[in-house]
C-alpha cells in the first residue's frame, strides 16, 4: 500500500485525496480541489463552530456566511466531491453542540 499525504490506497482500489481544514489565521484559506494524481478530493473534516471570534472561522467567507451550509457550498465550488462535518457527537470546542443546527445546516445544502 502506497501512502502518501495527499493520496491514501485502499485494499478494495479505491483512491482518495483528503484534507483536513481547520484555518489557523486569516490568510489559510481552502485551496482547490486539484490533486497531482487527478483523482477527486474529499474535505475530511472541518469545524462546525461558525465562531468568527478565532481561528474556528473560514477567513475567505464572510462573517455572515459561516453556517455548515455556506461551508458546505464554498467546498462544492472548489471542487470537492465530498465533505464531512467534523465530531457529531465529540462534545469539543469546534463543533456545534446543538444537533438540529447541524441537521439544519446539511437538509439546506442538500435540497439545493
């Protein structure tokens, strides 16, 4: 199994490109989809919080626009096939607590 950070192999075949994106400071943006490999990318996690207050806050959407569901889109028009909501249920600081907020958020991507 070949491993490399922007390629994981399963034993099934399958390739994936996945990041992480937890923006540390204003000018940590989320890059395009685009992968040596030509392969898609998955967004693999990604805060909850729309906290504009810290590094929880997407710096290239608006404060007004840090909902799942603006998230979600920003991720869809940078090519990403897939995105994952980080820790339902993990009870840390970048996840929204309250579980209708986050149901809420992926039922409005998702009737789009």
């Amino acid at each position: 199994m070949n491993i490399n950070p922007s390629r994981r192999e399963s034993r099934l075949g399958l390739e994936v490109n996945q990041i992480h994106y937890y923006p540390k400071d204003d000018g940590d943006t989320l890059v395009r989809s685009s992968f040596p490999n030509g392969k898609p990318g998955i967004l693999g996690e990604f805060a909850t919080v729309p906290d504009v207050a810290d590094a929880r806050h997407w710096p290239d959407l608006g404060p007004d626009r840090q909902s799942i569901t603006w998230r979600l889109r920003k991720a869809r028009d940078l090519g990403y096939e897939a995105a994952l909501p980080w820790g339902y249920w993990s009870g840390d600081d970048r996840t929204e607590q309250t579980k209708s907020v986050i149901e809420n958020g992926l039922r409005a991507f998702e009737a789009e």
